[in-house]
C-alpha cells in the first residue's frame, strides 16, 4: 500500500521497481469551475454515458462555429471532433475520447480551443490541424500505442498555445510543419510551457 499527499493539481505516473510498462497514471485535476448550461444553444452537452454519432459516418462530430462543446466526466466518446472552416470554438470538461481515428481535428479554422479531456489510444493523432490559427490547447492527457500514432501535428498553424499536457505517445508528441500534403502557409508564434512528454518532442520546417 503507498500513501500520498497532494498539495495540488498534478499529473503523476506511479512506478514500481522501475516498471515504466505496468505503471500508474494519476490525474489529480483542479476543481472544475465555470461549466456550461447544459441547455443552452450554443453548448453541445455530453452527459455520463457512452456516445456515438447517430449519422452514416459513425465516426466523428462536426462541430459548428460558436459552440462549446462540453464532455462532462464519466462519458466516453468512440468518436473524433471535427472543426473544419469554423471560428470559436471550445471543446472542454473532464470525459474520454476512446479510440478514435484521431482524437480533434481543426481545419482552415479560427480560435479554437481543447482543455481537459482524455484521448485514448486513437488510430492516428491527439490533436490534427491543418493551415488553422489562434489555437488553445490546454491540460489534455493522452495515451496512444499504434503505429504513426502521434500527440499533436500541427501543419501550417500559427498563433499557438500547449499549456499543461501530457502526452505518452507511441510516435512524436509534438510535430509542426510549415508544409504537408495540402497544406502550405507559414508556421509562427507557438507557445509550449509545464507540459510533460513520455516519447520525443519532434519539431519539423519542410
């Protein structure tokens, strides 16, 4: 039995005997503060319980300019975020994306935010985006073990915060490009602080 004391929010991975493969991780968060109307318009509300997209493509939610989205804790997801040419948009609280193709995604997009989710073992990336600015991502947690299966891979993004995380990728952590695939614009202002990585921090100009 191990006993402990925490003087505040943290992130923790417990080992044994220099067991880095059979750990355990411990989040303790902050208390969570200032949630959203469940009932308001502009809030997209996933309550306790597991979802799923009810469309053909059974995947992902689009999500509109203008919403929070909010993952209240106790819910799982078995699907990705998508925010393709939308502006100001958060995705918050305390619930699970579990294996998704990848975990957000934010295309051609505007002020958009992540803080405080999980993202479990997605087929590809935490966080993709592509020729976006003004991003937030604050205080996710993220496990991945696939092949190419990174943290954060952001291609011709600029004005960007990683505030907080921790990420114990399979492949790169963090990856920036000023071009790839479709994307081609310049890459500028990042801000990276009190972050923890468990693979390599990777950053590439091609």
């Amino acid at each position: 039995m191990v006993n402990f004391t925490l003087n505040g929010p943290v992130k923790l991975s417990i080992e044994f005997d220099g067991n880095k493969l059979h750990n355990l991780h411990l989040f303790g968060n902050s208390i969570e503060t200032n949630k959203p109307d469940p009932k308001s318009p502009n809030v997209i509300y996933f309550g306790p319980e597991i979802h799923q997209p009810n469309d053909m493509s059974g995947d992902e939610f689009d999500i509109p300019s203008g919403k929070t989205v909010y993952i209240a804790g106790g819910a799982i997801l078995k699907a990705r975020f998508v925010c393709d040419r939308v502006s100001n948009v958060k995705i918050r609280g305390r619930g699970i994306l579990d294996q998704p193709q990848r975990g957000v995604e934010i295309r051609h997009s505007n002020n958009v935010s992540i803080e405080g989710i999980i993202v479990l073992i997605p087929k590809h990336y935490i966080v993709y985006g592509g020729e976006s600015k003004n991003m937030t991502i604050r205080d996710i947690k993220s496990f991945s073990a696939n092949g190419w299966s990174d943290g954060i891979d952001l291609m011709s993004c600029s004005d960007v915060t990683i505030d907080d995380v921790f990420m114990r990728n399979s492949d790169d952590c963090i990856a920036m490009y000023a071009h790839r695939w479709d994307f081609l614009r310049s890459v500028r202002n990042y801000k990276i602080t009190n972050s923890i990585y468990g693979q390599i921090l990777l950053i590439l100009s091609i």
